[in-house]
C-alpha cells in the first residue's frame, strides 16, 4: 500500500480535489478510501489503484447526495507533472469553477473520461451505471460547459455581448 500512495498519491488527490471542490475535502476523501482499500485489503484481488479509485468516485457521490443543495467552490490544482504559463493557469481555474457548476454525475463522468482519460467502458464500470450513461452525461456535461464557457471567446476578442 506505501508504494501505491508513494507512485499514484498525487494523481489520486488531483482526482479527489477535482471531486470534492477543495484540496482538504479531496483529502479527506482520499484518507476515507485508502481506510476502505486497508480493511478490505485481503478480499481486493488484481488491481488495487482501481478498487481505490473506484472507492473513490462512490464516496465521492455518496457525499454529493448528503450535500446535494450546498454550493461548492473549486480550487486550482496543477495535473501531475505539468507546469503551466500563466495565461493557462487562469484558463484551468475557470474551466475548474465551470466544472463545479456542472450537475455532480455530470462532473464525475467528464473528469472520469478527460482527466482521468477512462474509456466509456472503465468509466461505466466505474460509476456502476450503463456505457450509454456516460455517453449521453457526457455529452450534457460537455454541452453544459461549452454554455457556461460560450462568453469566454467574445470576451477574448473584445466582443462581449455581441450577437454570435
């Protein structure tokens, strides 16, 4: 388990933050799955990162359920590995804020299939749902950010409020 959290911690957590709106709450999500995949750890054959990250994503709903009418406010995290400019930075936070505005099923299913880069398939058997599922959520979701994100081009080019 110590050489999973030593590889995988940090892209687990990005994961979480992304889930969870805020680096303490994705850690706290991260510490409640890795206690599950510890009690459970005899009975998980095969893929251990998949249980946890499967472990994950069922916490993670089960709170949006308890919270379901509070309002959540993302943070910025840098993906593993990545060092942005300072223009791409302020685009990430942004496209990160749009992401918390999404329904909670609809922003597991994009961060699942685009941060996560899951096929439809690992991503259904993920969530427990249909590939169909996640299909059409995903192309809510996707067509729910380009709304939210539609005045970001006319804002860049000076025309805000002009007629598209």
């Amino acid at each position: 388990m110590d050489v999973l959290v030593a590889e995988r911690g940090d892209a687990l957590l990005a994961t979480a933050v992304l889930l969870t709106g805020s680096r303490s709450a994705g850690e706290d999500l991260v510490q409640a799955a890795l206690e599950r995949l510890m009690r459970n750890w005899g009975r998980v054959h095969g893929d251990k990162e998949g249980y946890l990250r499967r472990t994950l994503y069922h916490l993670a709903v089960d709170r949006w359920r308890v919270r379901r009418r509070r309002p959540e406010v993302l943070t910025a995290i840098e993906p593993p590995g990545q060092v942005d400019g300072t223009e791409a930075l302020h685009l990430r936070q942004a496209l990160i804020q749009a992401l918390g505005l999404l329904p909670p099923r609809q922003r597991a299913v994009l961060v699942l299939r685009y941060w996560e880069q899951l096929s439809e398939a690992e991503a259904a058997e993920t969530l427990g749902c249909s590939v169909g599922t996640v299909k059409s959520t995903a192309s809510r979701g996707l067509t729910r950010l380009r709304e939210l994100t539609a005045d970001w081009a006319l804002e860049g080019a000076g025309m805000k409020g002009a007629a598209r």
